[in-house]
C-alpha cells in the first residue's frame, strides 16, 4: 500500500474536517433525553448549540444536559443512522427528543462476533446488508443474494441449475489448497455445512466481517472473512403476520451457438477440402480432384454414405436439382449455373481448375431440426413465505412457514424447497432471559445430466424421432458415437434429498450492573440423500441394462459457548467491555454409498439394489471426526466516545492437525477515532459524521480433511504372484508431525463519513494481508509408496480497496425520492513464494500471480496468405526440426513464438491472465414517489478471463459456432477447419476470452396500497411487484455468459473441451406483500 499516498488524502480530509468557530457565554441550562422512534436511548448522540462550538452527548440512558448561551439558543442534535434535528430552546429547561432513523438505520446496529455494537463504535472494517434489501431481487439462497452488494465481497454463480448456491469470496484467495469459503454464523452458532440449505426469507440482516481485526475472534475459522446471519425475531406488541407470494417465468438468457443444417454443411465442405478431398471418392487427388463450391456427387457421399444416412441426406439432397440420380451407378448430375467472374479468379487463386459451371445450390431447400428449442422449456419458480411475529415485555416469539418450488428451464430439473422456523426470547425474570431459534428445512433436488446440453451437440440434419414416433438412440445410424439423451427424461436421474435442523438454545443472567453470563448451545444436523439412476435405452447406458446408486452422508456438528461479558461507564468518559469466550466444537460424518449394474427392474430405481441376483453390488463407506476448542477474550475501550480501541486474541486447539501443532494464538487490535465527536467538528454546514479506523490482526486456517497427518491408510490391493489379489492396507501420504496452521496477518485503514444531512453515507477501506504456511498438497514421484504429502509451504497476498457509498439524490416535498446504492471492489491477489521455486507447472502455481491463472499458447491470430510471402510469418519456421507444412500454413492458427527459436514446444507457453476479475462493481437505484417505487441494479464484473469451448465439426460432429477461417474468409478467430481431428494441434490457443460483462440482475416496479384503503381492508401493509431478473446481459467477447463458465486450466495437453456447466436464465416475477 503506498504510505505517501495514504497520508496525502488523509491530510487533506482532516484539514476538510477541522475548523475552528467561536465560543459565546454560557448562561441557560437545557437537559433531556434522545430516543429513536421505538423509545429506546440513544447512546452517544451529539447535541450541540446551532452556531456555536458548544456541544455535549447523550450518556447510556440517552440523557443530556447542556449549557447555553440563552433561551432562545437552537439546539442541533445528531445521531449516526438518523436524521439531523433541529429544536428551538424557547426557554424550555427539560426536552424530550426523538430522531427518525434515515434509509440506513438497519445498519446502525451490527453483529461483530459474540455480540452487537453501534456502527459508529465499531472498529474494524465490517458491512451489512438488511434482509429486506437482499431479498429485493429474487434469489434461491443467500449465496445467490449476495452478489454485488457488499464490497469486498464477489458472489460468483456455481451453476444456475435449480437449488444451486454460489461461490464467495471476501477479499481473494488466501489458500492454495484447502478452504477459501468464509465462515457462516446464524444467531451466533457457526455454520459448519452449506448455508444454501437456508431459507433466505428467515433473514434479518447479515453482518460481514472482512478484516483480521474483525475476525480473529473466531481464531482458525474466520481466515476467509466470516458472514454473520440474523434471523427475525418476535416483536413487542400486537400480532402481526407478514406473506409474500411470487410466480416467475423463467427463459433461457443465451442459447448455445450450435450450427444449422446449413452452416454445418458448409463447415464439413470446408473440412473436406482443407484436407483436399472433398470428391465423391474422399480421396486425395491433388486440387484437380478438389472441389471448393457445394457439389452434388460429393455431398450424396458426403451426407448420404461416409459420413450420414439416408435420412442425413434427405436434409441436404433438395438444395440441388438432380437430371440423374442413380445410387446404383453412383450418378449424381446436377442442374448446372455458371459461374461469376470472382469465382473463376477464386478458384485461380486456390490452385483449382477454373470452371466455367458448378452445380446450382439453394441452401434455403436444407432441412434443419431445432433441437434446443425442442428440448428447453419455460421454467416456472413459486415461493410463498410467511411470518408470524407476537410479543410481550416477557415473551417474544416469530414463527416463520415457507415453500419454495422451481421448475428449472431444462427437463428433468428442479427443486423444491419446505421451510419452518421459530424463534423465541422468555424474559423469566428481570435478570434472567432464556431463548432458542430452531430452523428445519427439507429439499430435493433434481439435477441430473443436462439433456439440453447433449441435444445441442446432435447434427441439425437428424430427429430425435422415426417417423412412427420411436426415439432414436443413434440418430445418425452411420455414427454410434453420436448419442442422443432425447428418451434421458424420466430415465436418467439425479435426486438429492436433504433434512436440515439448525438451531440453538440459550440463557442468559445478568450477574451484576454490567456483568453478564451466557451460555449457548448449537446444533446443525444435516441428512442428505443422493440417488442415481441410468436407465437403459438412454445416453447415460445405451443398450445396456439400468444401473443406479446410492450415497448417503450424515453429518451433524455441534458447538457449545460459555460468555461472561462485562460493560461499564466511568464518570462518563470512559466506556469499557470485557467479553471472555469457552467455546468447544464438534462434527462428525458418516458416509455409505451402495451402487449396483444390470438391474432386474428399473421401477426399484436406488432403493433395494441388494436385490439385484442378476448384477453386481458394490458398497463403500467412510467415518470421520473433528473438534475444536477455544478460549477467546475481548477488550473494548472508548474515551468520550470519541477514541476507540478493541484489542482481542483467541487461542485454538484443533484436532484435525498433528499433536504439538495443534493449538495457536490469534490477537488483533483496532483503533479508531470518532471525528464527529471533536469539538473543532460541531456546527461546521458539511459533515454530520466522521471515524478514522486502523485494525491488525491474525487468523489461521486448518481446512484439511482429519487424519491425514498421522499418515492414514487406505485399503490396497496387494499381488503375491499366485494370480489372486489380496486386499490389505496402503499409506494415502506420510505422516507429518511438523504440520501446521495456515496463517493470515491483514491490516485495514477505513474511513465512514456522512455529510449533506446524511445524504451522503460513505464507506472506504484499504487493506493488505498476507497469508503464511500456506497448506499444500506437494506432488512427490509415486516411486515413494504415495504421490503427494501435505506441508507449509509458500505465502499469498491480498491488497485492495472496498467502497460502499449510498447517497440520497433527491428528496422533495411532492413525494419524489431516489436513493442510489454504489458497491466498488478491487483486489490484487499474488502468490508471493511457493516452495523455493518461482513455478510450480503441475498446479499452475507461479510467483507474482494469482492462485488461479490460465497457461497455455498465445494466439496471434491465424496465418494468412500474406504470411508466406518473402519475409512474411511462415518463412521463419521452414526448415526448422519439428517443422509440419500442415501446421504452418494459411488458416492454422499463428501461436506466439516466446522464446524465438522458430520452433512451437510447450516452452512457448506462457501466462496469458488470471479468472479473477480487475475490480466489480453494483449500483443500485431506487426512485419512489407517492405508493410507487422502482429499483434497478447492475452488476459489473471488468476484467478476467475465460475458456469457450472450441469448435470441431470435422464433418462428423456437431460444433461450437465459429467465425472460422477459409480463403474468403480470413478471420483471425479460429483456424481452419479439418476433418483429420476435432482437436487440432494448439487448439487451446483460440479458445480465451476476455470476461468483462455488465448485468442487469434486477428491475422492480411495486405499488403500495393508500392507507385508506388499508384501514378498510384491515391491514397494515399490501403491496404487488413485478420483477425483471436478470434480463439483460452485456458482454461482446463471445456468445457465452461467462458466468456460466468455470475455470479449467492444466499444463499437460489434454482434449478436455471447456463450456457451460449450466445455462443462465431471465424471469419475470410477479408477486405480492401482505401484512395484518
């Protein structure tokens, strides 16, 4: 971080901030109290004498006293979350004050680990987000939610089948090999399985806690940044009851670019004549025998005999108008026309014979069958939620129901979602409270192999059907290797079923004025269920007899907290908390898979496969178990509320680490400096509010699998010579005694104001972590008994920048108001040092890179006919060892030369950029006027890369959509195309694109019922929305969503083809908001 830029900026907001004002006799005493418009205190407001320097605040119990320079002074009173107010004294000596809460006010109170604070007392670099604002636009899980709307924070799609969650990073990557997920809280209770089980109607608001000074109190857990989650809770007062309905209709966003039948028949010509044979004989016969313009006797061999079948060529056969067809004779003539003057110097200058006539082609007469839109349909999602809150002064208590079904836009896939929730608070005696917050949710999942996917890889020449209705398992019958998942509906499945309970129980004694003991017990259970089944007749099996399997995991973890805190005021300068932590936490899982071949029936599906005397049974089945113990303790100062300093360490014992090495310290400390608070900031017109905070801190990171250093052993079979195996038992890697934490030092330097009347709220960090010990598996030659073992070796950095900025653009007295939400992030990851090398090839692991990069030959575009001229590209590489004139001519793809010695080895390849993005950024806006209100957001992801996958008809197979190269056609994006291979040599060339998009993840527009209305109707609120999700994507690199593509990257050659994993949609949600 550059040090001299930071204090230049710094000086200058200071000198922005300070000013100094005039100081006028005291003679009028006005006391009071600030409350907010629930009545309760509020702690540390500034009350201060409109045009003076004279300013005092409001103590724990909201109360101030202040002395003035007359009765008829105007007092100013200001709270962080909250609306400036203005009171004139008029010789009133006792006020009572309450302050509305502005847009933010859910922010104002956030969790920080063991606890709740004020925003504008918290000193390390945490943000949140309220429940009502991340459900803004519709989502399956909280995951999904999260996605451009916290800085620092990049939400990435893991697939967008039905049920799927999403991939979160806060703040980059820290390890090479074990976990960078963060750590997920609910209700104080750590999360210990996926949180997208979770229904994210049950939520309150979410707290992310991203520096180390933040979140070291949860020691090795919190490396990766930590999402603290709140559930609602019951209110005091009246019943009230909350429902939300929804319906939306889903549509595929990008259609895969699959060739038609006459693009496809073009792209197989052009294979065909690449390699010079395209002739009714597909022999090479030297360019008189070379055919460049669609000709009748080549294609009836091409598409009716080599290649398709009859039915192939009846797609193709009416787009020439045949004087003799003769299959018996082979004789194929064709109308003739003559041909163009452009055409003959063509043909001249490809080598050819200069013909004055080719047969007549009408490419509109081809037949073409769609089969994406034949097998994609309309998904449908409905979801109804309701909430039930009751309160008293001793009982409060919410009971939460939902149901959440999706139909996904592919057949065969959905999910289906059952959701009950209950939280409850008993204030049994004025110093003793007891409470529990219990959440079951029960799913199934259906996500079996993507038809959709397979049926855009089929030939647009065939059908998925005869003509009597039978489904076609080849339908190309000239090639088995073309298999068509049209019958997989039904046949093929992949069923998931998850029971999930999570919840805690708590009580709570007030001990002493301040002191408070509480203990808390947590549990999260997780059953889930995973079947599949292939059928038979289907392109999971083909022919053979139905198979299926079953994998059953339960998993259940349990944590146990014993918290003493402790919060004081003396003489009302000095505001001290203590909070001391026990904490001990336990997980175990246990796993059984039984699979079974050639199944007697296929209606038993997974169940019963014992019963199976005709086939083969097999069954695997593992245990493991892990604890964790800690003791945490917290210190937080404040000195007039204006100097703030929170110091903490916590010590970890872990069991999944070798003895000795199991336990670590992890301290942090963090200051800041309230502004606001200062004398020399009272009454100046601009800022309302100001806070300078620096934190550092330690976490750790133990995210392996248990066991594994005390070198585990796995069932090995081992040969005697007498032809029959014996099973015994093999080390999986060593034993590793010196094993250790992954460690991570982060430094963070924000800055929080508000001005304009809080209509400006500003949020900036800067940080920089380093993390040490990084945890790696290093590969070793499998010479040793074993191909890798687990050390600490290398160091990977983070630095960056985060901004939050909410802004109120306009306020007026009609109704009119508009808000806008701005989210920045930028990261730099790098890999600082791996194990003494600067590369580690295996892994694509190099000094100065991010932990994800993608390696391989730069293109630089494709060779042209300019290029074999004297002097031109081509002439370098002739006569160089390894030199393939089939390989270094016009049309095939021109890879950088790195190292300059003419020759193209995997010496040439090189780092070509990274999957992590430059920076990301949302806006969100929202404009409402009177019982309207619109809102919009768009996401922005600069920067990255990505793989497409390539393209490789060779006539015989479907392909990717190419702008591919021919003579009249010099493109510089993919090579030309050949029938030899569907993965030419240095494929991977053309295949990277650049990942920058802008999307459009939300329009809204909702009405809110007039209160008239209301009253009649006896409701407190009803509102109706429509939804545009994800309508709009903006992205001009490729035809793919590059969200829907994962990175893939290795340095050995492979033939693995990249694309999709699943397949983006846009909804439209139609719903409404009831409350009683």
């Amino acid at each position: 971080m550059n040090q001299k830029f930071l204090r230049k900026n710094f000086a200058i907001i200071l000198l922005f901030l300070i000013s100094s004002f005039s100081i006028k006799a005291q003679n009028f005493s006005v006391s009071g109290k600030v409350t907010d418009d629930a009545g309760k205190a509020l702690d540390g407001a500034t009350v201060s004498e409109k045009g003076t320097k004279n300013s005092t605040s409001t103590n724990r119990e909201g109360v101030f006293q202040i002395n003035l320079s007359s009765g008829k002074a105007t007092l100013v009173i200001s709270y962080v979350g909250f609306e400036l107010k203005e009171i004139s004294v008029n010789s009133q000596s006792q006020l009572s004050v309450l302050l509305k809460a502005t847009s933010e006010s859910l922010t104002d109170v956030v969790v920080v680990g063991y606890g709740t604070r004020k925003k504008a007392d918290v000193t390390g670099a945490v943000a949140s987000i309220s429940g009502d604002k991340l459900r803004s636009v519709p989502s399956t899980n909280l995951t999904s939610a999260l996605q451009g709307r916290v800085p620092g924070v990049e939400v990435a799609a893991s697939s967008f089948r039905p049920g799927a969650g999403s991939r979160i990073r806060i703040r980059g990557n820290r390890s090479l090999t074990a976990s960078n997920e963060p750590l997920y809280v609910v209700n104080g209770v750590p999360v210990n399985y996926t949180i997208d089980d979770m229904n994210p109607a049950d939520i309150e608001s979410v707290d992310i806690l991203k520096d180390a000074s933040s979140t070291a109190i949860y020691g090795s857990r919190g490396a990766n940044g930590v999402v603290q989650i709140t559930t609602k809770k019951g209110k005091a007062g009246k019943v009230t009851v909350q429902y939300e309905g929804s319906t939306s209709y889903d549509n595929i966003l990008k259609h895969l670019p699959v060739y038609n039948s006459v693009q496809l028949a073009d792209a197989w010509r052009q294979a065909l004549y690449n390699d010079t044979i395209y002739n009714f004989a597909q022999t090479k016969q030297g360019n008189a025998g070379n055919n460049y313009f669609p000709n009748a006797a080549a294609d009836a061999k091409l598409f009716g005999g080599s290649i398709g079948n009859a039915s192939v060529w009846n797609s193709i056969k009416d787009a020439y108008q045949f004087t003799t067809f003769d299959r018996t004779t082979n004789t194929y003539i064709a109308v003739k026309r003559a041909t163009t003057p452009e055409e003959r110097t063509l043909l001249a200058n490809l080598g050819l014979p200069v013909l004055t006539e080719v047969d007549a082609y009408d490419p509109s007469k081809i037949k073409s069958f769609d089969w994406q839109n034949a097998f994609i349909r309309q998904g449908t999602t409905t979801s109804h939620n309701i909430n039930i809150s009751i309160g008293s002064d001793k009982v409060r208590s919410s009971f939460g129901g939902a149901y959440f079904k999706q139909k996904g836009i592919e057949y065969g896939q959905d999910y289906v979602r059952y959701s009950v929730s209950n939280n409850t608070e008993y204030k049994a005696a004025k110093f003793f409270t007891l409470g529990s917050s219990i959440s079951y949710n029960n799913s199934i999942q259906n996500s079996p192999a993507s038809i959709y996917g397979n049926v855009s890889g089929q030939l647009p020449f065939t059908e998925p059907y005869d003509s009597t209705g039978k489904f076609k398992l080849y339908p190309n019958t000239a090639d088995l290797q073309i298999i068509s998942a049209a019958n997989n509906d039904g046949r093929v499945l992949n069923e998931t079923k998850v029971n999930r309970v999570f919840g805690n129980i708590y009580a709570e004694i007030n001990l002493y004025k301040g002191l408070k003991y509480k203990t808390v017990f947590g549990i999260d259970y997780r059953n889930a269920s995973n079947g599949t089944f292939n059928g038979t007749n289907t392109s999971a099996n083909q022919s053979t007899q139905a198979s299926a399997g079953i994998n059953q995991v339960n998993s259940m973890s349990w944590t146990y907290d014993n918290i003493l805190t402790y919060d004081t005021k003396i003489k009302q300068d000095h505001a001290i908390n203590v909070t001391l932590l026990q904490e001990v936490q336990a997980s175990k899982t246990n796993q059984l898979s039984v699979s079974a071949s050639n199944l007697i029936f296929e209606q038993q599906k997974w169940y019963s496969l014992q019963q199976n005397s005709a086939g083969v049974t097999t069954s695997t089945g593992s245990y493991s178990a892990q604890q964790l113990l800690s003791y945490m303790g917290r210190i937080e100062y404040g000195f007039k509320n204006k100097y703030l300093l929170t110091v903490s360490n916590r010590y970890d014992v872990a069991s999944v680490l070798a003895e000795g090495k199991q336990g670590e310290y992890y301290p942090s400390a963090s200051v800041a400096w309230r502004l606001d608070n200062e004398q020399f900031f009272q009454n100046q017109k601009i800022f309302n509010a100001a806070k300078i905070r620096f934190g550092v801190g330690n976490v750790g990171n133990s995210a392996i699998d248990p066991y594994q250093t005390n070198g585990p052993l796995t069932p090995t079979l081992y040969n005697w010579g007498n032809g029959n195996a014996a099973i015994g038992q093999g080390p999986t890697t060593f034993k590793v005694p010196q094993l250790t934490w992954e460690k991570t030092t982060t430094k963070n330097l924000g800055i929080e104001f508000s001005l304009l009347h809080n209509r400006i709220n500003a949020s900036i960090d800067f940080y920089k972590s380093s993390t040490k010990d990084v945890l790696q598996r290093m590969t070793i030659p499998a010479t040793n008994g074993v191909t890798f073992m687990l050390v600490n070796l290398g160091e990977v950095s983070n630095k960056g920048i985060d901004v939050a900025l909410n802004t109120v653009n306009l306020n007026t007295k009609s109704g009119i108001r508009w808000t806008t939400d701005f989210v920045f992030s930028k990261n730099k990851e790098a890999i600082v040092s791996i194990d003494g090398r600067s590369t580690n090839l295996v892994n694509l692991w190099f000094v100065g890179q991010p932990i994800q990069v993608y390696y391989s030959y730069r293109s630089n575009g494709n060779f042209q006919y300019s290029d074999t001229l004297p002097g031109g590209a081509l002439a370098r590489f002739r006569g160089k060892s390894g030199y393939d004139k089939n390989l270094f001519r016009p049309g095939r793809v021109n890879v950088v030369d790195i190292n300059g010695d003419s020759v193209i080895t995997a010496d040439d390849k090189q780092i070509l950029g990274s999957h992590n993005a430059k920076w990301t950024a949302s806006i969100t806006n929202s404009v409402s006027y009177k019982n309207f209100e619109l809102n919009f957001n768009i996401y922005f992801r600069i920067g990255g890369m990505y793989r497409i996958p390539r393209s490789g008809p060779v006539a015989r197979y479907q392909g990717s959509l190419a702008d591919y190269w021919t003579p009249t056609n010099p493109s510089n994006e993919h090579q030309q195309l050949t029938k030899q291979s569907d993965v030419p040599t240095f494929w991977e060339a053309s295949g990277y694109r650049n990942g920058t998009y802008a999307r459009v993840r939300n329009i809204s527009l909702t009405y809110k019922l007039p209160q008239v209305i209301l009253t009649k109707l006896k409701a407190t609120s009803l509102a109706f929305y429509v939804n545009a999700v994800n309508p709009f994507l903006f992205h001009n690199k490729s035809p793919y969503d590059p969200e829907t593509i994962q990175y893939t990257e290795q340095f050995a050659a492979t033939t693995g083809n990249p694309g999709p994993n699943s397949y983006s949609f846009r909804s439209v949600v139609v719903g409404v908001k009831l409350g009683l």
